[in-house]
C-alpha cells in the first residue's frame, strides 16, 4: 500500500526550498567558484580563465608573506585555544561554587562576546599602545622602558626556515591577548555547561572514598568535560581561522608581517592588488584547513548518534 504524502509534508517541503537554494548558491556554489578561480591566470583587472593548475598555489607558498602568515597562524591558534580554554575552564569552576550574584558574573564574563572584534581591535590598540594606555601606567611605577606590545618585530626563538624566522613572534602575543579576553567567556559558558552536568552523585561518592578537592578536579570532574573541551576547540579553531577584524583594526599586518594572518593576506591580495587567484588559492587554502579541523568533529558527532 502506497503512502500518502500529506499536504503539511509538501507545505514543509516548500518553505525550505528557498533557503536551500540560497545556501547552494550562495555557499557551496561560491565556494566551488572559488577554487575554479584559483586555478586560472585572473591576476589582473581582466579577467582571464586560461587555465593554470596549481601554479597559483605554489606562488603564493613561495611567499615570505604566506610563509609568515601559516607561522603567525600556528602560533596565534596554539596560544588562543589554550588561553581561552585555561581562562574558560578557571571562571566556570569559579562560578560553579555557587557564589553570589552568580548571574551578574557570568553576564559580566560573556559580555565581551558582545563586541564585534573590529571594536575590540580599537580598544586594544589603546590599551597596548606603546605611548598610551598600559605604558602610561608602567611609567608611573618607574618603567623607563616598557614593552612595545604589538609593534615588537621581536621572534623568539628565531629559528630559520625557508624564507622566514619560526617562533613567536612578541607582537603577536598582544593580540592573541585581546582575542582570549574576548572570546574565554565562550569557553566559560560551554565548561559551565558541563560542568552543571556532572551528577552530583558522581562528586560525592568521590569524596567519600577520600578524594580531595585536587583529586576529585582531576580525576572525577575534568574527564567528564572532554566533549565540553572538544566542542570548544572546534569553535574557537574556526573563529582564529577566520579572524580578521581584529587584526585589521588593531595592527594590520604588522612590521615584517609579524601579525599578518592569512584572511587579511586574501583580503589584500584580492581587493587591493587585484590578483583575484592568488586570492582565491588563499581563500580555497584556508577552507581546506577549516574542513580538516571541522570534518572529523562531525563525523565523530554523527557516529555518536547513531549509536544513541
């Protein structure tokens, strides 16, 4: 016996269909343009889709601006996640004591998501400025010489490696400051959501068998925040992947380079210098890189799933 569609079926049907057509066209479509063009010679004005393989690629990989974008990105990730992960984890923990007023703190710790990081980018740049902010305070206290924050072309530990230093570069180190101190709230929330997770059954029979506070942190209650942890490494790796405004606002791509990231590096490739496929190879390079951190957290999810 054949079953019968119902018009609620084909009603659903049709209110979604607009929006997948948009996201076909607007998303994957432009996605699938991107790596066309990024494969061709359009590096001028005038169009021009001869094609050019993967030569784009390897010119923009020869690079001592790209080389020094891939380190500024390691880097700035490595030391973003963990910022925001440590700092995330202390304010949930802190919060979870049941303290007073536990409303207003933790409006307070996620207030600075608010922001855009165009605003941030302008707030610390103030805050950082060599001749302002921060500094003023140094020099108040008999600093003759305080740090030059985001203008220090200084790469610690200067190792070569092809065109370019591998370290950390100083510079780098202040605005991954303002990008923890925005974005750890996130980390606090999703922590504070596992934690309250935890059955207090679980923490009790703990500590009648003896465990400490210390003890029954790391042996009862943080291997129960691994998905808590996994999902915030996969969020905050998309938003360092794609960080932008902060760095546009606050050092743009620094002395050297030292603060460049590759979104700012396509920005100006494409729109400024008209090279419309290196841009793109830039672009397609930077969402094969999002794919490889995002993929397998989705397939591990899906996994999940079917097995629930």
């Amino acid at each position: 016996m054949k079953r019968r569609i119902s018009w609620d079926h084909w009603s659903a049907v049709l209110v979604l269909v607009p929006s997948l057509a948009a996201l076909g066209v607007f998303v994957y479509g432009f996605i699938v343009w991107t790596g066309y063009l990024s494969l061709t010679d359009w590096n001028s004005y005038i169009p021009n889709f001869h094609w050019a393989g993967l030569r784009n690629y390897v010119a923009v990989f020869e690079t001592f601006r790209f080389q020094s974008d891939i380190r500024n990105l390691i880097v700035f990730t490595a030391l973003f996640i963990l910022g925001c992960l440590v700092l995330g984890l202390f304010l949930a923990v802190l919060i979870d004591q049941k303290i007073r007023a536990e409303s207003l703190f933790r409006s307070i710790f996620i207030f600075p998501m608010a922001i855009s990081f165009v605003a941030t980018g302008v707030i610390w740049s103030w805050l950082l400025n060599p001749q302002t902010g921060v500094n003023l305070i140094l020099r108040a206290l008999g600093d003759t010489h305080p740090p030059q924050w985001f203008l220090s072309t200084a790469i610690v530990p200067s190792i070569p490696l092809g065109l370019i230093q591998v370290g950390i570069p100083l510079a780098l180190v202040a605005v991954t400051l303002a990008a923890i101190w925005q974005m750890s709230g996130f980390a606090m929330a999703i922590y504070l959501a596992g934690l309250r997770a935890i059955p207090d059954e679980m923490k009790e029979a703990a500590r009648i068998d003896g465990a400490g506070a210390w003890r029954l942190f790391w042996s009862v209650i943080f291997p129960q925040l691994k998905s808590s942890t996994v999902t915030a490494v996969i969020i905050l790796s998309a938003a360092s992947l794609k960080v932008f405004g902060l760095i546009y606002a606050m050092t743009g791509p620094g002395q050297d380079f030292t603060t460049d990231m590759p979104t700012l590096n396509m920005f100006q490739t494409t729109f400024q210098g008209s090279q419309f496929a290196d841009g793109a190879a830039i672009a397609t390079i930077l969402f094969l890189i999002m794919a490889a951190f995002s993929i397998p957290y989705l397939i591990t999810v899906l996994r999940r799933e079917e097995e629930a």
